[in-house]
C-alpha cells in the first residue's frame, strides 16, 4: 500500500493500475482504503501527488470493480 498528500488529505491506497488518461495525464487507479469520503476507487493525478510513501503493510490481490482495461486510460503502463 502507498500513501501520499492529495487535495489536502493524506489518502492511503492499494495501487491497481498506472497510465495516461484522456487529458493525457499521467495518472494512478486505486482503492482508497482512508483519507477521503470513503472507501472506492479513485483516480489521481501525479502532477497533483507529493510526499509519497511506500508502506510495509501488502494487500492481498485485485479488488472486486477493478477493471485492468480501464477506459479511461489512453495508455496504461502497469497494472495488477
């Protein structure tokens, strides 16, 4: 899991999926598990990420609603 500062809130996520989106940002799909309203899949930007972490804690795979071939996405460079 990571966990990083985003739009004023520390979020912490189980990272899915890496790519571009159709704006052409560079972007990460996860599931946010606190630091938001509630727990789902968000998308957000790395331009609006800072102070990254990676954390010791795993996860155990995919959760259920993640799509691999996120249509959003232009471009996907990684995912589970």
């Amino acid at each position: 899991m990571i966990s990083f500062n985003y739009k004023d809130a520390v979020r912490v996520v189980e990272p899915h999926l890496v790519g571009v989106n159709t704006k052409g940002n560079s972007c990460l799909s996860a599931f946010q598990i606190s630091g938001g309203s509630g727990q789902s899949f968000r998308s957000y930007l790395f331009d609006e990420m800072s102070g990254l972490e990676v954390s010791d804690e795993e996860f155990s795979g995919p959760r259920p609603g993640y799509n691999p071939d996120d249509s959003t996405m232009l471009k996907i460079i990684c995912r589970l």
